[in-house]
C-alpha cells in the first residue's frame, strides 16, 4: 500500500475509560513508536489533561469532552507525539527547558524522523516509511504535516502543585530523556503520570536515552529519585499502566546497566550532535 493509498480512519482517536475519573485517548493509527497515551483527569474544580498526542487531527473536534470544563493541559515534554496537540487548549504547562515555543522539526517519515532525532541506524531500521497506517481524511498529504506551538505558554518547575479540587498532583522535574521532562504525582493516591520518563518496556526494549536532547547521567538521577517516592500506579507516556513492583524492575534495570555504561566510560547523547535540531534541544 502506498502512503497516498491510505484507507480513510472514521475515527482517528480511541478514548478508553480507566476508572471513575480518568480516561485515556490514543491514536490507533498512528505507529506504536508515537503512539502515545493523552491522560484525562477529572477533577472536582477543573479538569487536567497531560499530553496532547501527534496533532494529526483535531482533538476539539473529535474528543470535545476534553476541553468541556476548562482543562489545566501539561505537556510533560517537546517531543512532537505530546505537543501536537497543545495548541488547541488556551494554556499549556511545560518545564522551561522544552521548547514548546520553538518546537523541533516534526515529520511522520520514519527516515527523516530517525535522522531528526539522532538515531542510531539500527533503531531506525525499524521504523517503516510512513509513521501512520490510515488517513484522517480523503486527500490527506502525510508530508504537510507540521508541529504547532501552544497558543499559550506557562512554565511549571520542580514542586509546582496542579490544583484540581479535590486532589492535587505535584511536578517533578526528571531530566534525562529530555532537558524539561517532568512527571505529575499525586502523593494522597501514588498516582504518577510519567510521560516518557519511564514506561513499560517489551522484551529487548530499553529506555529511550540516545536521542537528541538526552542525557544518561540526568537519567540515571531521576529514575533513583523515583524510586523513593511511594508510587502505587504509574500513568505513561506510552502503553499500559503498571505498578509499583514494575516500576522498580524497570528502575533497578535501566540504573544497573547505565551505571557499568557510565563507568565503562560510554558517551552520553549530545544534542549538539544532531543534525536537525533548533536551539532549543528537545526531541519521542
């Protein structure tokens, strides 16, 4: 099938009820490498949405429950599968050191999305020519494809509290897949939402780290500070929530093996290294 003969999604987002005050929408046409997970949290006061998907498609228009009651959206980090769709909320969180105002190219080609982030050839070597399996709509042109700032920006650090009414979640500022990556934690409920600072991982999977942008040393700190919270269930970036026995499994790994890397004398990304990248360093 050519990319030009995409059949035509009727529905371009799946929205999936977690519990009785959260729900999570995904982009089923979209390749898992940016398939990514936008959270909906209600709250008693306001209702808070973390992450905006690819921005392939409108979410107003096709999930229009997330904008009902004035939604506090953060964006746990710049790469273009969370902020595509930011710019379709009046306000947007982010940490400083993402440049969700000066966002880095964006492509759905697989080749040039690998090159953009600094990506070793074998991983990209997985990645197929186009990122999405269906059209949102007849005449869809995959290569018009852009990433749009957030209309609206305010920066949030480490300890800013997001108010929601009847609970609160905290920021955490956890460096290392990215210079801004940060993670909301509700202590009352040890809910963490993650982002892409830790996910579920496949057999043979690692946690993303040699991209544009990254750094081992950061990452290795933030997963350590991690695992002293009392988290009970994680919310991520990408795939299915698990709990707090996983979380350490895949804490306990990634800080082994990047440790006898870091000792071994293995260099760390460099987003000066990067072909493509703006000033601004960030990139999923």
């Amino acid at each position: 099938m050519t990319p030009d003969r995409l059949p035509v999604a009727s529905r371009w987002f799946q929205v999936a009820q977690v519990d009785d005050g959260l729900s999570v929408v995904t982009e089923p046409h979209v390749h898992e490498f940016l398939r990514a997970n936008i959270w909906h949290l209600r709250g008693s006061r306001r209702d808070l949405v973390v992450d905006a998907g690819l921005g392939v498609v409108s979410l107003q228009q096709e999930v229009p429950q997330l904008f009902e009651r004035n939604p506090a959206l953060v964006v746990t980090h710049a790469h273009l599968d969370h902020l595509g769709g930011a710019h379709e909320f009046d306000t947007c969180h982010a940490h400083p050191a993402e440049a969700v105002h000066t966002p880095a190219p964006a492509t759905l080609r697989g080749e040039r999305l690998a090159n953009t982030l600094g990506l070793e050839a074998a991983y990209a070597e997985k990645f197929p020519d186009l990122l999405v399996d269906a059209a949102p709509a007849h005449g869809f042109d995959p290569d018009s494809y852009v990433l749009r700032p957030p209309t609206s920006y305010l920066p949030v650090e480490d300890g800013d509290v997001i108010d929601l009414g009847d609970r609160t979640l905290t920021v955490l500022h956890l460096p290392g897949h990215s210079p801004g990556s940060i993670a909301l934690f509700d202590p009352d409920q040890g809910v963490l939402f993650s982002g892409d600072v830790v996910y579920d991982l496949r057999e043979g999977e690692e946690l993303l780290d040699a991209i544009c942008g990254a750094n081992v040393p950061d990452y290795v700190d933030s997963l350590t500070r991690l695992a002293d919270l009392p988290v009970t269930v994680v919310y991520p970036g990408h795939g299915r929530p698990f709990d707090r026995r996983r979380l350490h499994e895949l804490i306990d790994a990634y800080v082994d093996s990047r440790t006898r890397s870091l000792t071994a004398g293995a260099r760390t990304a460099d987003s000066d290294a990067c072909p493509t990248r703006t000033t601004a360093r960030s990139a999923p």
